[in-house]
C-alpha cells in the first residue's frame, strides 16, 4: 500500500442480510449495496435485484484495477 492510500487494496465482495458490502484488505466497510429480498415482494422500497446488487459491488469492488491503484 502507497502513502495515502487510506482503503487497501484489493477490495472483496461479501453477501450479507439483504445487500452486498465491499470491503479492504484491511476488513473496512467501503459500500452496502442493497437488494431486495423475495420475501419482501411488497416492499415500498425501490431496491436493486439480488442480481443487479450483486453485479454493482463487483464493479465497486474493481475501481482500484480500473483506475491504475
């Protein structure tokens, strides 16, 4: 890791209850992306599918490799 670098690289994808976090090397937070649950079919919430979630916080999880670390 380069000084100032405050979010290590690389960067993981885990599922957890309803959404998707992108986390560091180091196990920080970075992005929960949400989706909807099927059981909540009458949710109010315009939320992502799990499908759509899930390919969200990959991309997220890519920006350090795109954007030459």
């Amino acid at each position: 890791m380069s000084p100032g670098h405050r979010f290590p690289t690389p960067w993981s994808v885990e599922e957890a209850d309803g959404c998707f976090v992108v986390r560091d090397s180091n196990g920080q937070s970075l992005i929960h992306v949400h989706f909807k649950d099927e059981r909540d079919r009458g949710s109010a919430a315009k939320l992502f599918t799990r499908e759509e979630a899930e390919y969200i916080a990959a991309d997220f999880a890519k920006l350090p490799e795109l954007l030459g670390k």
